[in-house]
C-alpha cells in the first residue's frame, strides 16, 4: 500500500453508483451478529452522502435498526472478478447511520415507478418504510487506487 492521496471526490463516487442498482445492507442484530440484505437505490445517485431504500416496517432489518442505526452498504461493480484480475472494477463500502421514515410526503421525494413491483399500492401501501442513510465514512477500491472521500462537513480523509 502507499501514502499515496485518494484522487476520487464524492462526484467521482456518484458517477461510478450509476451502474450499481443494488448494495447489500449491513445491520447489527439483538445478539450481535451482523445480518446482511440487498436493497436497491432505486436509481437514486446523485449521491451527496445519503441514500434512500424503501422497506416494509415489519422487518427484521427495520427492528435492529431501530436498535441500532449504524449500518454498513457495500457496493459491487459490474465487473465482478474480472474487474479485479483484469480491467478495473469499483468497489463502494458505506459507513452510515440509517434513519427509519414513515412519512409519506418524505416518500414521494424519493419514489420512482419501478418500486410499485415491490410495493403494490405506492406510496400507499400499508407498513411502507423508507430508510435513510446518512454516510459517515465512504471508502472505494478501482482495481488502481483505494480511499477514503471527504464527505461534505468532514475533516479531511
């Protein structure tokens, strides 16, 4: 490894989260273990630090989250091994706090028509949550460099 600087800027990462749909969602049960969970961005990557999932509210991901809000996302390129043996990939992990939304008006900030397979009645559909992500830490590996973003009201990384 060197001491080389990250040269990525959260633009960069929201940029390289166009061609991501789906993360896998980390969260910390009763017991400590950590459970994981793919949830999509619903095409939502005009990343500033927060991102956006929709779930049911009687889940057990909502349940330790409401114990717990620290949450990990981890985002994997297309690439895949290839990106790693060969062309470069990108790779995204996303150190955050979630926030749990039951408000509609905040939902239909954030809905796009491609939830309806998921959630029937839209914004309407009863038990309907939305997480909210707000990143504390973002880091990323390209296959040629790996680093830390500065997060917008953060100390240099």
């Amino acid at each position: 490894m060197t001491d080389k600087a990250p040269t990525k800027t959260l633009a960069d990462i929201s940029e390289d989260m166009k061609d991501i749909d789906f993360c896998m969602l980390s969260s910390r049960a009763q017991d400590g273990s950590i459970g994981a969970r793919p949830m999509s961005n619903n095409s939502e990557v005009e990343y500033e630090g927060t991102s956006y999932f929709f779930t049911y509210d009687d889940t057990r991901m909502v349940e330790d989250i409401g114990r717990d809000p620290s949450v990990g996302l981890s985002y994997a390129g297309k690439a895949g091994l290839k990106g790693i043996v060969g062309a470069p990939g990108m790779f995204i992990h996303v150190e955050g706090e979630a926030n749990i939304v039951k408000d509609k008006a905040r939902f239909e900030e954030h809905w796009v028509k491609g939830l309806d397979r998921w959630f029937p009645q839209g914004t309407d559909t009863p038990g309907l949550a939305m997480l909210e992500v707000v990143a504390k830490r973002v880091h990323y590996w390209d296959g040629e460099e790996e680093g830390e973003v500065k997060l917008p009201g953060t100390a240099a990384a």
